[in-house]
C-alpha cells in the first residue's frame, strides 16, 4: 500500500447498479487519485443480523474477499463473510439500521501518500480522523463564504 486506506459504509436506500459508480472508481484511478481495493454489499435484516448480498455482474470478480478477511474471516466463503463482517472491531451493527442495506468500500487513496510520508518525516502521526456530516460541510462553506467576502 502506498496510500492511506479507508472503510466506508454507504447506505443503500434503493441501490440502481448503473455502472456509474464503478466508472468513476476507475476514472479515479486512472487520476491517481483513488484505488477502489473492494466492495461487499450488506443487508441489515429486521432481526438485527447482517448478511452479504451478491454484488451486481458488472462487479469485478473476487470483490468482497478482502473485506471478509480484513475485517475478520482469513478463510473466506460466501456462508462466513456474513459472520466475518459482524466480527469486526468496530460493528457495521452500529453503521447500518434495520432493515437498510449498505456497501462496505475500501478505497487505497493514492493522492496521499507523499502528504502521509511527508508528515511521517516530520515526526507526524495521525492521531483521528473523521469525515463531516454533510449538515457540518455546509456550515463550513456558510462560515468560508463568509470569510472571503
């Protein structure tokens, strides 16, 4: 890995598999900019247990075998991805409500790696990260709008 790596939990109210999302990971990729490493899709039942749901055919082959295994199932099959996925060390229970579905994504993020190594040669460490709300990015385009006028 050269990049930070990251876990993202996308809610799926009503999924269409349009191919658009999988040609922007590849545009991404192409830039530099992003290395979409695998994707598994979950299905939070109304009992509270989750379960893997098979990925769209215009996924590429092998998707959601590094996600089972990294967050649980070194042994990955289709029947243990389900119990890998709540085994994690931290719940994609607390992630996603009942009765939602949602996609697992693990994304390389190539753009950062010389900013990564750079603060690592500082003496930098990351201590937290976190992504805003989408109600906290528009506060903070309000309060930037506000400074640059």
């Amino acid at each position: 890995m050269t990049g930070p790596v990251q876990i993202l939990v996308i809610g799926l109210d009503k999924p269409t598999f349009s191919g658009e999302v999988m040609a922007e990971f590849a545009r991404l990729r192409e830039a530099g900019t992003v290395r979409l490493l695998d994707v598994v899709l979950i299905r939070r039942a109304d009992d509270g247990t989750l379960e893997t749901l098979p990925l769209p055919a215009s996924a590429p082959a092998g998707m959601g075998q590094l996600a089972a295994r990294l967050l649980g199932d070194p042994d990955f099959d289709e029947v243990s991805a389900q119990q890998a996925l709540t085994g994690a060390t931290w719940s994609l229970a607390d992630a996603i409500p009942v009765g939602a579905g949602a996609a697992v994504v693990i994304i390389e993020h190539l753009w950062a790696a010389p900013l990564r190594e750079a603060l690592h040669r500082a003496g930098g460490a990351t201590l937290e990260e976190t992504w805003l709300a989408p109600e906290d990015v528009q506060r903070l385009d309000g309060l930037i709008a506000e400074s640059d006028s």
